[in-house]
C-alpha cells in the first residue's frame, strides 16, 4: 500500500481505536464503582458482559451452569449468580465448571465474595476451591464469605465442609501465602440451621431465607431473596415439599431443580424402571411434580434448571411440566441472563470471550496489601535449581 495511503488509513481508524479504548476504561469504571440508575429501555438481543448497566431496581441472574453431577462440555454443574442494582452479587451454589463461566463476564472478585450453599453435593459446591483459589491469584482482597446449612451432626455441616477442604488445600495455599495478599486467603463460614425457615442474610435491603430443602438425607436447603419488591428464589436439589410451597409464594423469578423424565433416565442411563422412579421422585423433582409446584406458586416466571437440556430431552421434559403449569417457563442454558424489574422480566443469551483474564485488581491496594509467611523450598531441592535466569 502507498505511504499516502496508509497514512490516511490509519488516520481515519486511530479515532476509532482511541474512543475504544476510552469506552472499555469508562465502563471498567463504571463497574468498579458498581451502582448506578438508569436502566437500560432497549437491550441487544445478547448479553454482552460490561456493557450493560444495571438500573437502581434492576436484578440480573445469570445460569453460571444449569447441569447434573455429570459434568458435560455444554452444562457445568449447578451455579447461579443474583446481581442487583446496589452492586451485590452472590452465587447460589457453585458447582464444577461454574467458575470457569463465571470468569467469561469479567467480573472482579472482590465484588462477588459472597456464595449461599444449597447443600453439599459435588454438584453444588466442586468449583468452591476453584473459586477460593482463582479469586485469590486473580486479586481478591477480600474474605470468601461462605453460607450453608448445618447437618444431621457437625460433621455434615457447610463448617465442617470448608474447613476440612482448606485443611486438603495446604500444600496449594503454602505455595501462594506470602506471595498474594493474605487477606484474599482468608474465608468466613456463616453456618445456619437447616431445619427452620430463617433470615440468614439481611445487608443494604437485601434479605435473604433459608428453609428445609427434601433431597436424600437431612441437610439441604432453598433460599428467598428479597430487595426492592423483587424476589429470586432458588431450590437447590429437592422433592417437593411443604416449606416450598409456604416460603417460595410470590417470586418473580422461581428457579426449581427439574429431573429428567423416566423414560429418558431408563434410554440414555440404562436405569431399571424402578431404580429410574427412586431417583426422579425421591431425590429429585420430576417434571410431572415441578409442573404441580409452579402451577401451584404461580411466579413471574418459572425457570427450570438440572438436566440434560438437549434438543431431543427438551421437548419432553416440557411437555410434562406443561400437563399442569401454563405460566412463563425458560429451561434453563448454561449462561443464559435474565433481567428482572417490576415491569418486565427478559431473557437472553450472554455473548462472552472465550479467552479471557483475570479482571484487572486495583494495583495500589494489591501491591500494598499485607502478605503472610511464605513457605520456603527446602535446600537440597533448591540446589537442584539450574540457574538460567538472566540479571535483569
Ligand atoms: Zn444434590
Ligand atoms: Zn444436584
């Protein structure tokens, strides 16, 4: 290409770059300060993660994943993210694979810390050390805040749980103390009853129940959240029960655990009858029995989540939820966003890059923060070292 040419070229994109570049500093901005109004009248037709601002009675829910305890390449395993209007956000389970969605919307973990457990199934809670670990090497300055149940006995508590899974990570966590701020190291377990219906979060307006869940042995629970007149409501795995129906009434958003139909379970997993009907109706809610629970609460919307949602499973699972629900339904996709406010609920896909980085940390606080004790290699390893490192 001539100099003439080029020069004019890059003349009429160099603007273009520019005003890029000042978009991306802008609404990285935005987001670090988090709340602001404004909800947005128009939206794409996909979401794309720091493009959107939440309005001040806005809430966004994201399927971070929408699976089974088989972990598949389109379905992580069980995790959802509430964002609101005031800048909270919190996961409800994080099963395996979530986090690896989750780091898809760019989003600081210092900003997301706060995870309510459903109950202690790998499916819910694999991606916990994920989280912990991820968070700490990608800047977080702040405590893991963990919420889940207690159990029959302490050692089938969320406590127990966290501790005994931070005691597995010793060798990981020794390799990064001293190296990362300690403060980003550091997790908090909230455990609470399981057996009664009880406010186990109340921060900025945001409340947020925890009530018996019926999933296999004792342990498991749902959870309401409440702020601004909206609510979001997550059941975790669970059969039906009666502390749903009194405590799930009114949701805007019903998030329920959907199995597969029997037929399905006896075809793809070769499961005896018998064995299949165990499963779909002692452990799990079956499509015919979350029909009845929406039909029932009557939300704004009722998402279904917690199967293989393929495009030959779907039509049936639908199909037997519909014989008794006929209100507003999604089965639910992995990184599928629903933005909820008290005139419209909308449901979309998000766009998201597959290649990213962490979320830039604030680098004053991070270089400033305090670091722990590191744990030093031992010498006659250390002298095994080549050194091929130059002076600079
Ligand atoms: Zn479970
Ligand atoms: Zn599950």
């Amino acid at each position: 290409m001539p100099l003439f040419q080029m020069r004019v070229l890059v003349a009429l994109l160099l603007p273009c770059f520019l005003s890029l570049s000042f978009l991306s500093s802008k609404l990285q901005a935005v987001d670090a300060v988090a709340p602001v109004a404004n909800a947005k009248k128009s939206q794409r037709p996909f979401y794309f993660p720091n493009t959107e601002i939440l309005g001040e009675r806005e809430m966004r829910v994201i399927a971070l994943g929408t699976g089974t305890p088989h972990i598949r390449p389109s379905q992580a395993s069980t995790g959802w993210l509430v964002e609101l209007g005031n800048g909270d956000k919190f996961f409800f389970d994080v099963g395996p694979g979530s986090i690896r969605n989750f780091s898809s919307l760019q989003i600081p973990y210092d900003h997301a810390n706060k995870v309510f457990l459903s109950h202690l199934h790998v499916d819910h809670i694999g991606d916990l050390d994920v989280l912990w670990a991820s968070g700490w090497t990608a800047g977080r300055l702040k405590p893991l805040e963990i919420w889940g149940p207690s159990g029959a006995a302490p050692e089938f508590g969320t406590r127990h749980y966290v501790n005994g899974l931070l005691d597995a990570m010793r060798w990981d966590y020794s390799t990064r103390n001293g190296k990362l701020p300690a403060s980003g190291s550091k997790v908090e377990v909230h455990e609470f009853d399981y057996r009664s219906k009880q406010l186990v979060y109340d921060q900025s307006g945001v409340k947020i129940w925890s009530f018996p869940a019926t999933h296999i042995i004792d342990g498991a629970v749902s959870y309401r959240l409440e702020w601004h007149g909206l609510t979001f409501v997550f059941s975790g795995d669970t059969t039906p029960n009666k502390w749903f129906v009194e405590n799930a009434a009114n949701a805007d958003l019903l998030v329920h655990e959907v199995y597969m139909t029997l037929d399905q379970l006896q075809a793809r997993f070769g499961w005896g009858r018998s064995m299949a009907k165990n499963i779909a109706r002692t452990v799990h809610t079956s499509p015919v029995a979350a029909g009845k629970i929406f039909s029932t609460l009557k939300p704004r919307m009722a998402v279904a989540y917690h199967f293989y949602n393929d495009f030959d499973t779907a039509p049936e699972i639908l199909k037997a939820i519909e014989d008794s629900y006929r209100g507003r339904l999604v089965l639910a996709h992995d990184m599928m966003v629903f933005n909820v406010t008290a005139e419209r609920i909308s449901v979309r896909q998000a766009a998201v890059p597959e290649n990213t980085w962490p979320p830039l940390a604030d680098k004053k606080k991070f270089s400033e923060a305090e670091r722990g004790i590191s744990t030093p290699m031992s010498e006659w390893l250390k002298a095994g070292r080549l050194p091929t490192e130059t002076s600079e």
